[in-house]
C-alpha cells in the first residue's frame, strides 16, 4: 500500500492510499507537546480497514512517528488553486 500526505495547513494533513484520500492526519495541542491524530474518513468494519489502520483513530506522540507507522510516505503541499 502506497501512502502519501497532502499538507492543507500546519498541522493538518490529508492522508492518500494510491491516490485517494482515505483519512485525515492532524496536530491537537501546542508544537512543544503536541500529539497527532490519523483518523479514517468512512467507519469501515475491522476487516476492510486498510492497513496499518486496526482502528478508527490512531494517535501518536509526533509527526514523524506518525511518518513511520504509515511506511513513511511522500509529503507534498496541496494544491488548492482553485479550491473553494
């Protein structure tokens, strides 16, 4: 499975699996002891989730750590020209 991270904002990221966006990445709390948020978008039963996700939120204690738990995808800048 091959994931990347669409950067919105500071803090907030969309999650993609080959292309689509599945789940959301987000900081809660201030940079020093922030913690970060994955959450999938559809309540999917456990079986059909995608892998690493056994849950609907997962939660981790930085950025990078969140990196790695999703087999350290490509990080880019959305491109929100023309976006509403």
């Amino acid at each position: 499975m091959v994931y990347s991270l669409s950067r919105l904002a500071p803090g907030s990221y969309d999650v993609l699996l080959n292309g689509v966006i599945i789940a959301s990445l987000v900081r809660s709390g201030d940079t020093d002891n922030a913690t970060w948020a994955a959450e999938l978008l559809v309540d999917l039963p456990p079986e059909e989730r995608p892998t690493p996700f056994t849950e609907m939120e997962h939660t981790f204690g930085s950025l990078e750590e969140a990196r790695q738990w999703l087999g350290h995808p490509e990080v880019r800048d959305a491109d929100l020209h023309g976006k509403i």
